[in-house]
C-alpha cells in the first residue's frame, strides 16, 4: 500500500485524486488546494467520490510532507510558474518523498531539460534518495508509447509525424489553454504565449530530439510553425465567446528537419467547433479529437487513439487520460532507483498493474 499525497484538484488533478482514492493499493493521506475555497474541504467533494474519504484540502506543504507519502502527484500547472513548481517538486524530493507529475512537460524528455530545471531535481532525488517521473497524453503518450508502437511495424522509415487533432470548445480552461494559444485575439494583439519565438521548441523539441536519438537520426535543425484561423462569425463555446475577426482555431507544429526535409513533426489541429477552419484535417470517422501517429515507411502505418467518457466530453476524458499516464506508475516509481525517470525507463507490464479495480 503506497500513501500518496495529490497536490492540486484541477481538470488533471481531480481526476488523479478520484484513481487514487479508488485503487485498493494506494491510499490518500492528503491533498494540497491552492484555492482558498477548496481549503479545508473533503477528497471526495472536490472529485465527485461517493463516501467521504475524512482527508480535508490544505495549502500547508510542510504539513503534507510531515506526513510522510511515498510519492505526490504533481497535476498543479506549472508552465505558467515555473520557479514556484520547480520549488514545490524539490522541497518534497529533497524530503525524500517520490513526485509522479503531469505537469512541467518539459519534464517528460528528462534527458533534453535545460539545466537550469535539471539540475536543482537531480540534486533534490540524490538528497532525498528520490524519483520524479513526469508524463502525460500529448506530450507524453503520442509521442512516446504511441509513436513507439507505430515503428515497431516497420522495417524503414522515412517520416514519422504526430498529431493532436481537438475541438476544444467544451474544454473549460481559458485562463491558461485559451489565452496561451491565443483564441479570442486578433492579429493586432499581443502574440500568445505558446507562439512566442521558441516556447513550442522548449515544450515539444524534447521529444522530437528524444525520438531522434532513439533513432539514431541526426537533425541539422529543430523549428517550428504556426498558422493561425480567425473566424468571420460569433462563435460561442464553453472555452470561450470569438467575436468575428478572433483567432477561432490555430494549427502549429515542432519539426526535426534533416536535409531540408521534416522528418520528425509534432503537429496540433486545435479548433473551437467544428465550424471552425473547415479546410484543415478532421479526426476521422465523424469523432471530435484523436493522438494520431503516421510513420511513411516500409509498411505506411497509421495508429489512431481515441479516448472517450459516457458522461464527460472528450477532452475531460482526455485529462483521466493524462492523469492515468502517472497515477499507473506510482508502485514503480516508488521502488525505481533514485533521479528524474523516462517513459522508456519503464516496464510496460509496471503501467497497467492493478487497473482493474471497481470503481
């Protein structure tokens, strides 16, 4: 029985604390909200369990490492405050206490992280004799067990290229996914956070260079691009209200070029309603998102996921997703040597042990 700490209870964190609370094999001994009215409130309040579960919400760090967990899960977003996350993650790694996270995705390629991030983790997992793993769908699944996967298949490959292809119109989190990717703007406003010069390489140039190594691939160049769509009508979503001329839909992409050539391309297709740049891909077969990896090779193959929930929409059924990415992993993480851990780093059998549990 592993004891756990979740730290946050947002659209990733509710869902990681609700597996949590169910998995026989893992037990909840506290919960760490930054809101102050979640504060004091019940696990099971702030995910929808059905029994209250007696651990109440505090923003009090110390006293959740006083504790004593064998590892948090970190979902708390950080890309917005890095130097607040990284502080939070080695305070409990210094501690000696493991960190699974989804947050931080520059943390999902440990071994690309530029060494101001590297560094202070690697020096809190050798005090505390900790682990940090860090992963999720996209980065994270697409473009590592997904993309895995696919060239298993092959006995050549030319290009490899992986998509995230959402409508996120029903994705209630303007306050960071909306206003990095801009919707809402026009092209006269201030340019979004995610497409300034070089933050798309800093987020998925680690696993377009990871893949690469794997490869054996040398790439004379990482860039990126961005398109963006502005909507001549009102659309009105739960994301947000564009009004006509805002940015309704963007498609950008991190390609790894080798001879002038992309030949590793991690691409998103983000939309708000189907209404919303009619000319770009769709996922297929009518359904509103897909993690998609097409490897042009010696067979072509094309791997097509797609994640969905009889009662929430698909992009809440893609944070469960998320959440599971390093929920699964806990036990391992936990007996794992110490230092920042790689996907690869992992037996495959260690992510789906104990999954079938009832609800």
């Amino acid at each position: 029985m592993r004891r756990v700490v979740q730290f946050s209870t947002g659209n990733v964190g509710q869902h990681s604390l609700r597996a949590v609370i169910g998995r026989p094999d893992l037990e909840l001994v506290g919960v760490h909200a930054a809101s102050p009215n979640k504060i004091g409130r019940d696990a099971a309040e702030l995910c929808g369990w059905r029994e209250p579960t007696g651990i109440v919400a505090t923003d009090d760090i110390d006293a959740l490492i006083a504790l004593q967990p064998d590892c948090v899960v970190y979902t708390a977003v950080g890309e917005t405050r890095p130097t607040e996350a990284l502080e939070q993650m080695t305070k409990f790694l210094a501690a000696g206490i493991n960190v699974v996270a989804t947050s931080m995705v520059w943390l999902v390629t440990p071994r690309q992280v530029d060494d101001w991030l590297r560094v202070p983790l690697e020096q809190a997992c050798e005090q505390g004799n900790a682990s940090l793993y860090v992963n999720g769908i996209d980065p994270g699944y697409s473009g590592d067990t997904q993309v895995h996967s696919a060239l298993s298949l092959v006995t050549r490959a030319d290009s490899i290229t992986v998509q995230e292809i959402f409508d996120y119109a029903n994705y209630d989190d303007y306050e960071f996914t909306g206003t990095s990717m801009g919707f809402g703007t026009t092209p006269e406003d201030k340019t979004p956070m995610l497409f300034l010069p070089g933050v798309l390489t800093t987020m998925w140039g680690g696993p377009v260079r990871n893949l690469a190594d794997q490869l054996g691939v040398e790439l004379d160049v990482l860039r990126q691009r961005i398109e963006p769509w502005y909507t001549e009508q009102r659309i009105e979503c739960k994301m947000a209200t564009v009004e006509p001329g805002g940015l309704a839909a963007v498609r950008f992409a991190v390609e790894g070029v080798r001879d002038g050539v992309p030949v590793i391309t991690m691409e998103h297709i983000t939309r708000l309603t189907a209404a919303s740049a009619p000319d770009w891909e769709f996922p297929p077969d009518g359904k509103p998102g897909v993690h998609r990896v097409v490897v042009e090779g010696e067979p072509r193959v094309e791997v097509n996921t797609h994640v969905s929930h009889p009662t929430l929409d698909v992009t809440e059924a893609g944070c469960v997703s998320t959440a599971a990415r390093v929920v699964n992993v806990i036990d391992w993480v936990c007996r794992a040597p110490k230092g920042m851990l790689a996907v690869e780093d992992i037996p495959s059998a260690e992510a789906i042990r104990g999954l079938m549990w009832k609800a």
